[in-house]
C-alpha cells in the first residue's frame, strides 16, 4: 500500500476541506477549495506545499477559493472535462478512466453523475483512499440536481467495489442530519445506532466523523442498503427492488 498523509478541516460552515500529501516527494493536493484561508492556515499549520488541487465538481462551494490559492501557492489545477465552462482555467480537464498523479500517489479518475452532471470522485487504490465529493457522504448521500435518482444510485454503486478499510473523504459535515434520518429508516440496526452516537460524541467534542470507511457506510448508510429488506419496508416497498427502494429513500430524505 501507498503511504498517504491527510488533513481535514472545516471550511465556509460545514464544507470539509482535504489536503493529501506524498511524503516521498513531498507532493501535496487540495481537494477542492471551498474556501482559501482554511486551506492556506492548513499548509502553514502542516509546513506542507501545495502542489495540485482536484476539483470534484463545479458548484461554487467547492470552487470559490480557488483563484486565491492558485495565486498564494501556484498549485496546478484539475478539473472534470464536464465542468470545463464553469472552471475555465484548468491546466487539466479528467473524464472517466483517467489518471492523476500527486507526487507517487496514483488516482482513477471515476464520473459520478446524479449530484450533478459534471461530477467525478478521485480513487487512489494504492493508499485506499477515495475523495467522494458530494456523491457519497457519511451516513448519507447527496442531494440530487441535475439528474433522475437513478442516476446517483448507479454511482453509489461504483463505491461498493471498495475494500472496507478504504477512507471516504466527503465534501460536508451532515454526519448529525444523516444519522437521525438512518435510524428513521432503520432504527434496529444495532451498528447504526453506535454510529450516530458516536457522530454526537464527535460533535460535542467539535470533531467530524470524516473520513469514514467503506466498511463503515455498508453497515449504517442506508442509502448503500437499498438492497435490505429492512430499508425496502421502511418505505413499504416489499418487493425489494433496490433501485426503487434508493429513490423513495431519497425522497423521504428531501421531506426529512
């Protein structure tokens, strides 16, 4: 496995901000840029040099700081193919099946549509971590915008290729939102009841639970459960059809 080191922090009001650093080379990547301060207080706090930033997707919450960063640390910039208009002075654009390299570390480059069209998630095999955006968070997924929800539940899919000790970094903090609505839809599940007390702990003691890890979210997030049977009568589906079961989860979801 690839050595990778990781910093989290919070940015605007519940955007999570990522740095991931070589450290054979000393290569360090931003993954999005909510906003700059936190992301350039974050390099100074690790003596670390920003070397790339990796876009997921065009929305102003991951892109805002941008410009100021690029202008601080002359980080090269990639962004996906489909968000080109949106981010314009990419020294990259990434579709399905490229690769991007920091330093030594090596990421698949995977199109996750159904947030939004432009969407792709970042899969560093070597050190199994994967950036998710705002495609797959902890405990929960993201809202749909630009697609059928159809669409997002074929790239939650991609996720489930996954080893379990793989991280999952995400772009927000809705651990706590998440949490109360898993147990709505499945409150007898036993390792998702220890999950959202531990996002309350995490809250009180002003952590996020972010990274999670694969093995984690197939256990407590339901919208990686639509195939149990308890998720498909939760929203009285018993056929079990779990595509079908995805969407009216994420229906209720939006109501929640």
């Amino acid at each position: 496995m690839s050595a990778a080191e990781t910093r989290t922090f919070l940015c605007r009001s519940d955007n999570i901000g990522v740095l991931i650093r070589d450290p054979r080379t000393g290569a360090c990547a931003a993954i999005d840029v909510p906003e700059a301060a936190p992301v350039l207080r974050a390099l100074d706090e690790t003596g670390w040099r920003l070397t790339d930033i990796l876009v997921t997707h065009r929305h102003g919450d991951h892109i805002e700081g941008i410009p100021e960063v690029r202008r601080a640390t002359g980080a090269r910039l990639t962004a996906p193919e489909k968000a080109r208009e949106a981010v314009p002075d990419a020294d990259a654009y990434v579709r399905e099946g490229d690769r991007v390299r920091v330093g030594d570390l090596e990421a698949e480059v995977w199109e996750t549509p159904g947030h939004c069209l432009d969407h792709v998630a970042y899969w560093f095999s070597g050190a199994e971590i994967v950036f998710a955006g705002d495609t797959l968070f902890t405990l929960g997924c993201g809202r749909v915008m630009e697609s059928p929800p159809e669409t997002l539940w074929r790239s939650l899919q991609r996720f489930e290729v996954l080893p379990d000790a793989t991280q999952v970094f995400s772009g927000h903090d809705y651990v706590i939102s998440n949490a109360r609505f898993a147990l709505a839809a499945e409150p007898d599940n036993a390792a998702l009841q220890a999950r959202a007390a531990e996002a309350e702990r995490a809250k009180a003691e002003g952590r996020f639970l972010v990274p999670s890890t694969m093995g984690v979210e197939r256990d407590t997030n339901p919208f990686l459960r639509a195939r149990e049977p308890a998720l498909a009568r939760a929203v009285d589906l018993p056929s079990g059809d779990s595509t079908a079961v995805f969407v009216a989860l994420r229906a209720w979801k939006n109501r929640f």
